[in-house]
C-alpha cells in the first residue's frame, strides 16, 4: 500500500549539510554514462581515424560530461523535491527530506555546468556543442515555462533526446571533426524512448498497484493522461522505430551487423518483460545490472557486435540487390 505520509505533500524537512549538496549530483548514477561508449567505438570502427583520442581526452570527455550530467540531476531534484513527496521511492530523496538552500543549489548546478562546459571547450567545436545541447536539454526538460516532463508523450522523448547527445559526445572523443550518421542517432533516440516508455509504465503499473493511481499526477502531471495501454502501445511504437533506423544504418555503414538484429530484438523484449514485472527494476535503471537476464542478453548482443566489427561478408553486398524468381517460364 502507498504510504500516507505521501498522500499529505511534502513531509518535514531537517537542515541540509554539506553531503546532502553532494549527494542530489547523483554521481551514483554515472553508470549512465555507458552509452557515451558505442559513439566511441563506432567513431573508430566506421572512421579508422588517426589515433588521436589519446587517455586524457578521453579522460576530460568523460568528466565533461559527468559535471554536466550532475548539474542535470541538481536542478531535477531541486526543482521536483515536492512532486518527488508522493512517489513511493522518489519520496526518499535528499531534497524531499532536507531542507536545502536555494541559493547554494544554483550556485552548485551554475559551478558543475561551467566546469562541464570548460572542459568542453579543449574538446572540438562538435563536442563543445553538444556539451551546450546537453545543458539546454536539461533546462528544457526541468524548467518552467516549457517543463517538457508534464507534457504527455514530450516528457519521453524530450528525457531521451540525453541518448544521442552521449553517443555524440563519445564520437567526437574520438573523431572531433565529424558527427555520426543521422540513422544511428534516430535509432539511439526511439531506443532510448523505449527505455524511458518501459519506465514509465513500471512506475504505473507499480503505483496504481498499490492503490497510488490518484497520486501518479501529482508525482508527474503526464501521468494524469498515461495507461498502462498507451504506454505499452507508446514502448512498441518506439522500439519499431529504433529497429528501422538501426536497419537503415546497418545496411549502408555495416552490413555485417544485420545478423546482431535478432539478438537486439531479444534484448528489447527482456527490458520489456522487466517493465511488466511488479517491483520492477525497469523503475530504477541504475539497478538494472541486478537483472541476470537482461545482463546475459546485453552480453550476448556486445559480443556478437564485437565478433561483427572484425568478421567481413562480402556476400552480403549481392544479397543487397534487388532480385526476382522466375516460377513456369
């Protein structure tokens, strides 16, 4: 059952230290940063550039994009610490329990976003950018007027968008002076809509479980139009699209890889079934490596994009053609 406390709004708060400032820059959380690594490889992979992402590049780009990320997280939980109050989990966090200073959490999130953004700048003009795209998506998404988060749909594919801008910012780490095809990040976009989607609905399905339906919009104003039926229909809508815009890369950068396709598929449908579980951890991404299931899947798919990488198939490029059979002639 949903706690009462929740039911009330916000529960007394006790003055903020200095831990409390650390704690809402989720560094926890930089296991997210994992899909800045394929932009990385496949920069190298599809480019062959000269060696010139060198450890400290790599290094500053990494930090460049936690400080950034970190800033994200400041604002988000500053700004959502009373919606936060009526989630079952959420309600746990440092800004709903602590009573924080206003003052010192901007200054905070503008010291994280001018160190990100410093980096930034001895990284390339692409990364550089993106960096800045990065900051702007976070205010979009955050910050009233806009506040993308209560809009129906929008809050999904505006908190994804975060998907292809870390695929950016790991292939210009590696190739500075280029970006990366459109098809990859389209498919990056739907496939990070689908995980955000599948979110959406274990939240749903978790809370209205617990008798917590009448709370979800006030938690999030979205979720004043969601069900779990859209958002089921919303995760298949978003995961065909990441498969037809990773089909189209596919078969103009690498043909090889279409093979990987049935293993992606696989993938998908596991987070899929971990979004429909009660408790799910779908709900907590950053919990998502508990999943032995979808580990094995995700393993299983790196691996065989691995093997890929290195294995050639001319034959492919025939197959590609277009032919017919002639059947009574």
């Amino acid at each position: 059952m949903i706690d009462k406390a929740m039911t009330a709004g916000p529960i007394p708060t006790s003055r903020g230290r200095f831990r409390d400032y650390v704690a809402i820059a989720r560094l926890d959380h930089m296991t997210k940063h994992v899909f800045i690594l394929p932009g990385m490889i496949l920069a190298y992979v599809l480019l062959h550039p000269v060696v010139q992402a060198g450890p400290f590049r790599i290094f500053l780009g990494l930090l460049s994009a936690v400080a950034i990320a970190s800033a994200n997280y400041v604002i988000n939980e500053w700004l959502d610490r009373e919606f936060d109050a009526y989630h079952p989990l959420k309600s746990a966090r440092t800004a709903v329990h602590r009573s924080l200073s206003a003052p010192i959490i901007y200054a905070e999130y503008m010291l994280l976003v001018i160190a990100g953004l410093a980096l930034a700048m001895n990284l390339g003009i692409v990364f550089a950018w993106t960096a800045i795209a990065f900051v702007l998506s976070g205010l979009v998404y955050n910050v009233m007027p806009v506040r993308t988060k209560d809009r129906v749909y929008l809050d999904v594919l505006s908190e994804s968008i975060n998907n292809p801008i870390r695929l950016m910012l790991g292939w210009s780490m590696i190739a500075p002076h280029t970006v990366p095809p459109v098809s990859l990040l389209l498919t990056y976009w739907m496939g990070g809509a689908f995980l955000m989607a599948a979110k959406r609905l274990a939240e749903y399905r978790d809370i209205t479980a617990r008798g917590g339906a009448e709370l979800l919009p006030r938690y999030r104003r979205s979720f004043g139009r969601y069900t779990a039926e859209n958002l089921a229909v919303s995760c298949l809508l978003y995961a065909i699209l990441s498969a037809f815009f990773l089909a189209v890369f596919l078969i103009k950068y690498r043909q090889e890889y279409i093979f990987a396709l049935p293993l992606i598929a696989v993938l998908f449908a596991s987070y899929f079934w971990l979004a429909m579980l009660p408790d799910s951890v779908a709900a907590r991404p950053e919990r998502l490596f508990r999943s032995r299931r979808l580990m094995l899947a995700s393993f299983v798919v790196v691996g065989s994009l691995t093997v890929l990488t290195f294995v050639d198939m001319p034959f492919l490029n025939s197959l590609s053609e277009p032919s017919f059979l002639r059947v009574g002639l």
